[in-house]
C-alpha cells in the first residue's frame, strides 16, 4: 500500500486495510525511515526534522497505536526502522525496537 507514513491518518489506513485483508494482526513491522545528511546543525532546514521525526518517530507510534488492539492475543508489534545515522564528524548512533516494545508492552 504506497502512501506516506508521515500522515498519521495513512498509517490508521495501513493498518485498517491489514486488518480488513487478513482479519487480524500477528506480526507489526515498522521499516520507513528517512535521513538525510548535512554538513552542519544550521544545514537542516525546519521542515527536514519535522518530516525526519515524522517518518522515523511518529509513523511508529500511529502504526502501534492503530495496531495494538487489533492485534491478536499471540500479537507482537516491532521496530526495525532502525537507520544508523552517519554525522560527517564520524559519530554515529541508532533508534531501536525496545522502545517500541517498552510503548506497546501493556495492552
């Protein structure tokens, strides 16, 4: 289902539309990410954080909250939207999954 994960209401129709195909959901994978790499903290613009955090953070959390009670009882939501991000001085770090699993632990 093409469409960009940055609008929460796509990613309520994302999982709407998984549900409405299998009937449930087992298995939740997050895996849109977007980067982009400047040569300095005055490089990004507004608007590239905002879509940035929109894609890597938010997406995540409308996909889980939409997802969570459609799940079924065995139903385990995940993250592998997990870029490494590459900053020119040479330091580098990840998002990672347990956060997910910490957010969507109590249903």
């Amino acid at each position: 289902m093409a469409g960009d994960l940055s609008q929460p209401e796509h990613c309520r129709e994302v999982i709407a539309k998984a549900v409405e195909e299998f009937g449930r959901i087992d298995v939740l994978v997050t895996n849109a990410a977007y980067q982009m790499t400047r040569e300095s903290l005055e490089d990004i613009p507004d608007e590239g954080l905002d879509h940035t955090i929109a894609t890597n953070l938010s997406a995540m959390f409308h996909l889980c909250k939409a997802a969570v009670p459609r799940c079924s009882a065995s139903g385990v939501p995940g993250s592998t939207a997990s870029p490494r991000v590459q900053h020119p001085s040479g330091a580098s770090g990840t998002t990672g999954g347990a956060r997910v699993r910490r957010l969507t632990a109590k249903r």
